[in-house]
C-alpha cells in the first residue's frame, strides 16, 4: 500500500525557514517523480515543486522559485522541502504527492498534508 | 487567477448529470494530457482521471473526462451526495510547470 506522510510543517516568522519531509513506502521511489502542492486558507491547490524520479530534473513555480529547495534521498525513501525566506503567504496545508510514472503528473497517490503558518 | 480557468460553483440534485469544465491554452491542455481531482477540506486530494479520460482502478464509472483542444470537463452521472467536494483539472504546461485550475466547488441540492 503506497503511503505518503509529510512532517515538519508549524508557526515560523517572517523571514524564518522549516525543512518538510515526505515518508514514502509501498513503492519503488526512485523510480516516480514526486511533487508538493500547497493550499492556501480559502484557496485553491497551488503546485509548487516537483522533483524527477532521478532527482535530475526540478522545477519550482515562480511564488517559489530562489526560496524553496526540494530534494530526495532514495537511500530513506524520503522527500525534502525547504522553505526558505518565508512569507505570510506561504501559509499553506502542503501536501507531497506521486507521481504515476516518470513524468510529474498525473499525482496518483497524497499524504494527508502539513500545516505551515507563516505569522509573527 | 489560474491559468487554467474553472467555474467557482455547480450544483446539482441527486440523479442527475452535471459537468465540469477547465479552459486553458496551447501551452498546457492543447499539448498535455489533463488531470482531474477530487478534495474534500482537511483530506488527501484524490485522483478521478488522468490522460484525460482514464479512471484509476476503485473510481466509478459514474466518472468520466474528456479533451478537446485547449478545453477539458469531468461529467459526474447519477450524482451522489458524497459527490459534493471541490474538483480541480490540472495540467502540465510548457513554462515548465504543473498547474492546477481554480477549483469548482460541487454542491448536492
């Protein structure tokens, strides 16, 4: 069974930074992108990141792009996001999600998301 | 706003038949395929299609996609009350990013 788990999400500054992980297990996960994707109180699903099965290929959305870092370790099966510089609107739930093949969509599988509140 | 362009609402009464649409541009849905999704707040988003049409393994038949051109909609047959969550399409597009439409938000009447 393919299980997606993120931690590391809480209340930060301003200007502060936290580093989120995605557990994943149930599948070869050197072998499917992976991406995060965040909602935003009363908005709707913002892609953010994605990062290629090889952790070769990234990209970021241009709310992101120069703060964020994603990145994978396939030795822990494990999913990497840090946030740097952040923002009030970087308050978000976010999600990591799988890809169903190589390429970065479609997202077949989610975690349940974590919470990051951006607030002095 | 998003790139790819959802109505904010639909509605519908158990039983009948509701669509929904998602219009982008040649960049994304004119040349990749579309995804659509189901989320109900504080749950994990779920996939309903992918390549435009295909359901996963475990999503009813009452569920259904299609493509054409820059344009893309999910039609929900027999629509049922638990049918009633926020729907997103989604789509790669060249820009090199993977974008997601505003959401429309499906009530049950």
């Amino acid at each position: 069974e393919v299980q997606l788990l993120e931690s590391g999400g809480g209340l930060v500054q301003p200007g502060g930074s936290l580093r989120l992980s995605c557990a994943a297990s149930g599948f070869t996960f050197s072998s499917y992108a992976m991406t995060w994707v965040r909602q935003a109180p009363g908005k709707g699903l913002e892609c953010i990141s994605g990062i290629s099965g090889s952790g070769g290929s990234t990209y970021y959305a241009d709310s992101v792009k120069g703060r964020f870092t994603i990145s994978r370790d396939k030795s822990k099966n494990m999913l990497y996001l840090q946030l740097n510089s952040l923002r009030a609107e970087d308050t978000a739930v976010y999600y990591c999600a799988k890809s169903n093949s190589g390429w970065f969509f479609p997202l077949d599988y989610w975690g349940q998301g974590t919470l990051v509140t951006v607030s002095s | 706003q998003s790139v790819l362009i959802q109505p904010p609402s639909a509605s519908g009464t158990p039983g009948q038949r509701v669509t929904i649409s998602c219009s982008g541009s040649g960049s994304n849905i004119g040349s990749n395929t579309v995804s659509w999704y189901q989320h109900l707040p504080g749950t994990a988003p779920k996939l309903l299609i992918y390549n435009n049409h295909q359901r996963p393994s475990g999503v009813p038949d009452r569920f259904s996609g299609s493509k054409s051109g820059t344009s893309a909609s999910l039609a929900i047959n027999g629509l049922q009350s638990e049918d009633e969550a926020d729907y997103y399409c989604a789509a790669w597009d060249d820009s090199l990013n993977g974008i997601f439409g505003g959401g429309t938000k499906l009530t049950v009447l």
